[in-house]
C-alpha cells in the first residue's frame, strides 16, 4: 500500500510539473504610451535603439523575460520558429531580460538557442517593482509577479514621428504566448495569407508555473503565485 501511495505522489507530481508550465494568454489590445528605449546588448553590450531597430520592419515583437522563468524557456524555441520563418517578410523580435545577471541572461539564450537580438534593461531582481516593464504590464491588467515572458507588438508605420512615446495603442500578451494565434497574428500584419495549417494550440488559463527564482512549483496555479 505504501508503495502503492508513493507511486501516486510521484505522478502528481510528474502531472503538476508537466501541466505547470503554461500560463498561455490571448492577443489583445491595450492603450498603452509606450516609449522609445536604448538597451545594451547582451550578447555583445553594444547599444541598441528601439526605433532605429524597427526601420524597415512591419512588425516588431518585443518581449520581456527573467532567464530563471520556464514560461520563458518554454515559449523561447516557439518565438525561434516564427523568426525563423518570418523575418524575411518585415517581422522582428527583440528579447529584453530583467531581473538576473546579465551572464545568466547571455547563457539562457545560448541554450535556448535563440539567434535574434536580445538587451537587458535591469539585472536585479529587487528592481521588479521599479523597473518600465514592470509599469507597462500594471497599465495593461497583468497582475502576475514576475511576469516573464510579456509581449508588446509594434508596428513601426504607426509610430509617432516625434518625441519619446512610440505608440499610444497596440496589442500585448500578459503571459505566454499561444502559437497558432500567434503565427496567425504575424500573417495578417505582415500582410500574408491565412495559413493553412489546421493545428490548433489549446488556451488553459487554470494552469501556470510558479515563475519565482526563490520558489518551486508544487501546485496548479494559486492568486498569490503566479509569475
């Protein structure tokens, strides 16, 4: 019976740390003044400039990641594919890390093998509160604590011409992102056909890692624990 006992701990625990890891969120837009940024590179530490990385690009994907975070290691490959596949037609992704060292930063996307451009705004974790991603994801509703990964997308022919405030309105995801909407989302603003691939990613907002350096997941998502 023991034994027995056991067994059925050990698969709990297998199903909570499989199904722990998506906090899947949809595409939506948000009014939000988000502004222009110059961020150092951390591959490199050259610095980079928001508007000017955006010339000539139909649509910039900006997201925000803690390199600790699962959420952002499990949408990093999917963000990889769409880059891969998108950015000869004007799509572009720029990864901006917090809440880490930047050596923890620059390792994370060598194993996660993410090949577009990737800054870092802030690399302690006590700055969470006080850091611009943390302000932008309060004004669009996202009540997570970490909230790694967020997603903002620009369109750079809407782009105000003066002044720090690039756009006024766009859309965000305060989570994770769902790929087929998300694919479908790139198409129609770079202008593309709809796909015909019929796979469909499922949206189940009950489940959610415990996006926390400090902690480990040991259940389904609670209120006072998500990421």
């Amino acid at each position: 019976m023991k034994v027995f006992i056991a067994l059925l701990i050990a698969l709990f625990g297998l199903s909570v740390s499989a199904f722990g890891q998506t906090e899947q969120a949809p595409i939506v837009e948000k009014e939000i003044a988000y502004k222009d940024w110059t961020y150092k590179s951390i591959r490199d530490g050259r610095e980079v400039n928001l508007r000017d990385l955006a010339k000539g690009k139909k649509l910039v994907a900006v997201v925000y990641f803690a390199p600790w975070c699962n959420n952002w290691k499990h949408d990093a490959p999917i963000l990889e594919r769409l880059y891969q596949k998108y950015k000869g037609n004007g799509f572009e992704i720029i990864a901006v890390g917090l809440y880490d060292p930047v050596a923890s930063m620059k390792a994370n996307i060598e194993t996660t093998k993410v090949t577009f451009p990737a800054v870092y705004e802030s690399e302690a974790r006590e700055a969470r509160q006080t850091s611009t991603h943390f302000a932008y994801r309060q004004s669009t509703g996202d009540t997570r604590k970490w909230g790694s990964p967020w997603y903002i997308f620009l369109e750079p022919a809407t782009f105000q011409s003066n002044g720090d405030v690039l756009v006024t309105k766009t859309s965000v995801i305060n989570g994770e992102i769902i790929e087929a909407e998300g694919e479908k989302f790139i198409r129609q603003k770079l202008g593309l056909p709809a796909n015909d691939d019929k796979k469909v990613s499922s949206l189940n907002k009950s489940e959610s890692e415990v996006c926390d350096p400090d902690k480990q997941a040991t259940s389904l998502s609670k209120p006072d624990a998500k990421p």
